[in-house]
C-alpha cells in the first residue's frame, strides 16, 4: 500500500514536471523519416505553406473548364483540354511539354441489341438528356454507350444469365446442367474488371455477351435515381472498356512506346481484343430481356434489384448483337510537366492523373486531376517564394487511360531505361470523393504515407484523415483479431495495387515503388462512365464544396515534397517484409484450404450427400470427382522472406541510428545510399515476367488475369493455384524465392553504405 502510495505519488510530480516542460517549449514536432535534425524542421515549414495555400475554389473553376464538353481520346476537347492543362503548367513554372502516341481507339459505328423471340423489343442504347443537367445533352460530341475492344460481330443466339459472370458463376451454371455454348450471356456489371465478363463467357463457348447496370449495384436500391439524388437512372449505362489482362496499353505494341513510327500488330494479332462481341446496357433495356428469360429460377445471391424474378434461361428469350467499330488509330496526348530539382536532378519523383474520360468525366477522373493541378500550381508558388526541390518533380496528365491505361503505359515503355535509373516513386491518384482517405501500393511507402496523412486535417470531423480511416477499420473490422490487430499497429496497412489506374506500368512492368490515394466511401451517388458524369452531378451529389479535393491536394503535394526533398529516400523496408512474409502464408493457406475442400468433396460424393439431397423436380448435376491437390514446397520463398526481413532489420537499424545523431550524412553516403535504395525496388522483377503474361515483371506485386483491378501478389505461383495447376505453381516458387533474395541483398548493401556513412559521419 505504502509503496503504492509513494509510486502514484512520484508518477505525480513526474507528470507535473513535463507538463511544466511541455509548457515552456514548443511542442517537437517528430523528425521526418529520412532528415536531418535541421532539414526537417525547414521541410516542415515548406509543407505547412504548401497545405494553407490550396485554394477549394481553384478546384471548382479548373473542374468546370475541363468537363465543360465531352473528351475522350481523339475528341477536339480532349485536345483543348491537354492545351489549357499545358498552358497552365507552364504558367506555373513549369518546365512542359505534350507527348503524343498513337494508338488503337475503336469507336461504335453499329450497335443493335434486340429481343427476336419469344417477344420484340429493340434496346435504345441511350441515355437520356436532362432538363436540369446543362451538359448531359451534349449529345453531338457524346460517345455512345459500347465497351471499347469488344470485337465486330453479329449473332443471334438463345440467352442465359450468368449473374456477374466470374468463374465461380460458371461452376453454379455446372451444377444447375446449364450450357452457355452457343449462347448469349447476360452478365451484371461488379465484382472485378468487366473484360473478365466477355473473357470468361468465350471460354465456354458463349458467342456474345451483354453487361447490364442492376440497380442492386448502383441504381435505386442505394439511393434515389439521378437528378432527384445521385445514383444511376434506369436509362443509365457504363461504358468502358473490356480489353484483356494479358498487357496494358496499346494493344498493336505490347511492350514497346506507339509512337508514330512503331512496329505494330495487325489487328487480329492483337490478344487483348474480345474473342466475342459485347455491349453494355441500362436496366432499362436489360429488363425485358430479363423478364423473357425461363429455365430455373437463378441461386439466391445471383437476385438483382429489379422486380422480376430472375431465371437463367436458355431462352425461350432470344436476341440479335451486333457491334462494329471504326478501328482508327488516334492521337493520345501525355502533358508532362517537371520542376527541375537543384541538387539531384538525376532523381525524379512522379505524379499522375489521367484527363480523359468516357463523357464529360466530373468525378472520373477530373475530380483527381483537379487537385493534381492545384498541386503544380502551389508547388511552382513556393518555387517563386525561393523553394527548390532537391530532387526533379515530374507532373503527367495521362490521356486515354479510360480505354486501357494508354497514355500512362506508352510513355513508361518509352522511357523505360531513363525510368528505371532515375525513378523514386509514382503518385497515382484518379476520382476523389468525400470520406475516409485511402492508399494503396507498394509497402515500402506505407509507413510514409501514414505519416503524410497523420498531419492532414479532415475537412468534416477536424482530427487526421489517417486517425478517422483507422477509426473507421475498428468499426468495420469482422472480428476481435481484427480489431486487436488495428489497434496495436502505429500505421494504417495499405492495400496491393493491381492494374486498376495509371501506376500499372510504372509498379509491374518497370518496377517503381507506387501509390494511389483518394478520399471517398460517403459519396450517396453513383453515375459512373455514363453522360450524367458531370460538372451539374459532382457539384450536387459528390464533393460537392471541394473539401476533401483541398484534403487530396494537400495529401499528395505533401507527399511529393516531402520525396523530393528527403536527405535519404524514405523507404521501410520492415512493413513491406512482414506484408510479404504474409502473403507467402496466405499461400499457404490457400493450398491447405483447397486441399481441404477437395477431401471434403470426395468424401461426399462418396457418401452420396448430392444425389440424396438433390430436389429431384429441379435438375442438378453433383461437382466431379478431383484429385486432392499435393503438398508443395514452399520453403525458397519461407528462406526468401526471412533472408528479406533480417536485411530490413539492419537497415531500419542504421537509419534509425543516423537519425538520432542530428547530423547531416556525408553527402558521397546520401548518394550511394539513395542509388541504392532506387535499386532495391528494382530488384522485384524478372526479366521474363510473369509465366503467362510476360509484360508483367514485377513478382511480388501484380494485378490477376481473371480478377483484374485488384491485386495477387506473387502471382506467378498464385495463378496457377487458382487453375488448380498444382505442378506449375511449384514450378515458380524457387523463381520468386530467388526474386525476394535478390531484394533482400539489394537492402542488405544499402544498410551496408548507411552503416558505414554513419560510422565515417562521427
Ligand atoms: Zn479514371
């Protein structure tokens, strides 16, 4: 009790004492991670600036001259967009200038959907203009609906609905006895890139396939319909593209720049053009086909929000595609602006955000090229009060990445050698909404980017958007592990990047530490790549004072300073090796739950569990007998990421070491050092790339060939496990294996030079 008493009582004063401390200083704000002592603090009052000179206004005025006319790739306003957004990059200081390629751009010349059987009815295959929308009857310069790369066709054929049309939903159509040979397949958009909808549907033999938008998805069953709120109305269509997964960009020149002179595919070499015709419809149109369809009623998680019942089918609906194109080649224009940097030029730090879109594009993607903008603009202010970037900035509006990530994949094979020498990182943002912020990427940058967004204010509950996104994860976490797991770590985990927007190129193909960051999650409308995409929608529904556009601008300028500027890049290396560590478990685990599953199966089948529980009104047909997959030896990659995190260890170790001297490296270390570092990420890819998709290089980090969008890391094993290609899979585990040694020696001579710069420094 007496020792209780006498603790409490010091425990007392030694609270006194600091707060009396505490009182007398001004609060140390914490050392920027890759600073000096002195650097830190100058940086920070750059930054400050920075963030308390972005305009919300700006953002509202460059919005509305840029979604003022539709401008998609090859249209007039595309090209006097790439001019005003040039003119005003140079304006600020910039040094710019416009990079054209050519590429491949199909644009609708014939599009017909109708019912043939057992009623008529032709799909109108247009989205109405509104009274109250200034620019939704721009209807002269207006793409039609279509999905771009879907091949010419036409076919009349029974239809079947497939639900989001993945491949699990086949295995279902297995089961229910159904085949989609010869068919037309009627898929809902969701649920993972839509070209994987067509891809699949040919696979099994389908001849056509239709996307429709169910309003389950983003229709009435989320909100009220546009203009009365802001989700999509029943004449609404997203278009978009459904180019496939096997490379991005143009599809005549895998791997190489279009440029004028390039050598190209013919069109029929291409392999990410559709094998069948697809078109995209509204609920509208979708309805009646949907009504004529019979056959089985559909799984319960196959029910949409229309009020019909859902069947399969086939038939006795029957309908007539036909799509044809003008397969032009068309101009797409790259506006690449750079700040040149006064003591390592030789070292660029990227930003990005496309400008094109399918219509006017407000929220895609001119929300986020509105901040990106505003960023250069107050970057090149802080250069006229006397500011210089160390390193060069680079700042690119991407054209034509709505078709397949154009603009943005031409230039970085381009530039590939220069890209690979001189890249630091690539800042990836596309539509910015209002809510929670959120970042993805390569986790190298994850604690770097925490500790951007711990010192961005939310502009609606005034603490960090990084403390609100972490709150927001404690409410939504599924389980106590997963809350537990929140709490006790400092940052925010970040997600995988895939092959969702522009940094595609730059993290798997040429293997350049990305991120991509927006706000978003309390946007109450939805009105995606349709014509009601507009300057009058955003205004009404979205970000609607430009609030969370200042959040963006001030997240993603704050991180670009903060790269160009740093004594030593800062990379954590620890993060990424646990990130990694985990992705080879879920591997693991992977194997062991198909494994799992298949005994479970046999054993079943063995039982007689299907046919006896099988309705024998309704036709089911039991899953096939499979062999259980064997045991695979994971041990290189084990090896590899325990080799990864010993060598991230030292090197946090060494940085940590420098940082508590307070002194400036000797600047021939900071050199060696930062090469290094540049060389670290590098490390990730394999010349040959991925085994089936060689134009992806990086081996950690890759989008899938059948989920697109979203990551599979470590995919070259990860793919041929969900092909139940168990032998090819162990096939590449010593490659990856060898992959993350490499990285792990790549780190290991970076703390090598730390290390020695430290110890000289004394
Ligand atoms: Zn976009």
């Amino acid at each position: 009790m007496n020792s209780a008493r006498s603790l409490l009582a010091s425990l007392l004063i030694l609270t006194t004492a600091s707060f009396t401390l505490a009182q007398s200083m001004p609060a140390a704000e914490p050392l920027l991670a890759g600073y000096s002592k002195q650097a830190s603090a100058v940086e920070r009052s750059w930054e400050k600036k920075f963030q308390d000179g972005i305009v919300a206004d700006n953002l509202h005025a460059s919005m509305q001259r840029l979604t003022a006319r539709p401008h998609h790739v090859g249209s007039p306003y595309d090209k006097e967009n790439a001019d005003w957004i040039l003119s005003q990059f140079q304006q600020w200081g910039f040094d710019a200038h416009i990079e054209t390629f050519q590429v491949l751009f199909p644009t609708p010349k014939e599009r017909v959907v109708e019912l043939v059987e057992p009623t008529k009815f032709r799909a109108k295959l247009q989205e109405p203009a509104l009274a109250i929308d200034p620019t939704s009857g721009q209807t002269a310069e207006q793409l039609p609906t279509y999905n771009a790369y879907s091949i010419d066709g036409d076919v009349t054929a029974p239809l079947v609905y497939v639900n989001y049309g993945n491949r699990e939903d086949y295995e279902q159509l297995d089961r229910l006895g159904i085949s989609v040979r010869g068919a037309i397949v009627i898929a809902r958009y969701g649920q993972g890139w839509r070209g994987v909808k067509p891809k699949v549907a040919a696979e099994h033999g389908a001849v056509g396939c239709i996307i429709y938008s169910d309003p389950q998805d983003d229709g009435y069953v989320q909100g009220d319909e546009y203009p009365k709120g802001g989700w999509r109305p029943r004449e609404g269509v997203q278009r978009g593209s459904v180019m496939d997964t096997d490379y991005p960009g143009d599809p005549l020149t895998p791997g190489v720049g279009a440029t004028s002179d390039a050598k190209r595919l013919a069109i029929r070499d291409a392999k990410t053009i559709t094998r069948i015709p697809v078109l995209p419809v509204s609920w509208g149109d979708a309805l009646p086909l949907l009504s004529a369809l019979q056959g089985p009623v559909v799984p319960e998680p196959w029910r949409g929000g229309l009020s019909v019942t859902y069947h399969v089918g086939p038939g006795p609906a029957k309908v007539h595609l036909k799509v044809s194109s003008n397969w032009d080649l068309k101009p797409v224009n790259d506006v690449i602006a750079t700040l040149r940097g006064s003591e390592v030029p030789e070292e660029w730090v990227i930003r990005g955000n496309h400008y094109d879109a399918w219509v006017n594009g407000a929220d895609d993607p001119i929300s986020g090229m509105v901040t990106v903008l505003e960023e250069a603009r107050m970057l090149g202010e802080l250069h006229k009060q006397g500011w210089n970037p160390k390193r060069t900035i680079v700042y690119c509006a991407w054209d034509g990445e709505e078709p397949g990530l154009l603009g943005s994949t031409e230039w970085v094979e381009t530039h590939l050698a220069e890209l690979e020498k001189r890249a630091v990182a690539y800042i990836n943002s596309d539509s910015n909404g209002r809510g929670y912020f959120n970042a993805g990427g390569t986790h190298d940058l994850e604690h770097f980017i925490n500790d951007v967004a711990r010192e961005i204010q939310d502009p609606e509950k005034r603490i960090s958007v990084q403390e609100r996104a972490r709150l927001r994860r404690i409410a939504r976490a599924s389980n106590a592990e997963e809350r537990n797991e929140i709490r006790k770590s400092h940052d925010l985990k970040i997600n995988a990047l895939g092959d969702g927007s522009d940094y595609t190129a730059f993290q798997d193909h040429a293997g350049i530490s990305s991120l991509n960051i927006g706000y978003g999650g309390e946007n109450d409308a939805d009105a995606y790549h349709s014509i009601y995409d507009d300057f009058y929608w955003y205004t009404h529904f979205v970000d609607t004072d430009f609030s969370y556009g200042r959040a963006l601008a001030q997240t993603g300028g704050t991180a670009i300073l903060r790269l160009a500027d740093a004594e030593v890049i800062p990379f954590e290396y620890k993060a990424q090796a646990e990130t990694i560590g985990k992705y080879v478990q879920d591997l693991q685990k992977l194997l062991k739950e198909k494994q799992d599953e298949s005994t479970e199966r046999n054993l079943q089948l063995e039982e007689g569990v299907f046919t006896a529980t099988a309705d024998p009104r309704k036709t089911y047909v039991p899953p096939p007998v499979k062999p259980v997959p064997p045991f695979l030896n994971f041990a290189p990659l084990e090896n590899g990421v325990v080799s990864l995190k010993r060598s991230a260890e030292r090197y946090q170790a060494a940085l940590a070491k420098w940082q508590a001297q307070a002194t400036d490296l000797p600047s021939q270390t900071a050199g060696t050092l930062n090469t290094d570092l540049i060389e670290v990420q590098r490390t990730f890819l394999n010349e040959r790339g991925l085994p089936e998709r060689p134009w992806f290089k990086n081996q950690v980090y890759a989008p899938g060939a059948y989920s697109g969008y979203s990551a599979r890391p470590i995919a070259a094993v990860r793919e041929y496990m969900d092909q139940e290609k168990w032998n090819e899979a162990g096939d590449q585990v010593p490659m990856v294996g060898q992959v993350l040694e490499n990285v792990a020696r790549a780190i290991a001579k970076a703390a090598d030079d730390l290390e020695k710069g430290v110890t000289e420094g004394h």
